[in-house]
C-alpha cells in the first residue's frame, strides 16, 4: 500500500490524524503531514477511513 496527500488542498479538518494517528500528522498550521508512504498492512482500514473522511479529498492511497 501506498499513501499520498496532495498539501496544497488540505483545509486543516484533522480527521486524517483521528483515523490513522500512526499515519498522518498536522504541522503548525494544521497541514496534513504524512509520516510514512508504505504504512503497515495492519494500518490499512484506518488509511482507508482517513481517505473516506477527508472533506478536502487530499489523500490517496494505492496498492
């Protein structure tokens, strides 16, 4: 798996960091920032929540 965010579109929600806090992180500014591109297999269905729940549709994650 791999996992994307495009920074530029991201409003600053969080809910990405409430789903997969192992995964994705918030600067000072509440910008999304990832910790890891290859999460764990076992963090797939929190990624995947965090894709779904992205109001700004910033993150992409790919097999």
């Amino acid at each position: 798996m791999r996992v994307s965010v495009d920074k530029d579109l991201c409003i600053g929600a969080g809910q990405c960091v409430v789903a997969a806090p192992d995964v994705f992180d918030q600067d000072d500014d509440g910008i999304v920032e990832l910790l890891t591109d290859h999460p764990a297999e076992t963090d797939r269905a929190a990624v995947e929540e965090a894709e779904q729940v992205c109001p700004a549709r910033v993150i992409v994650v790919e097999d």
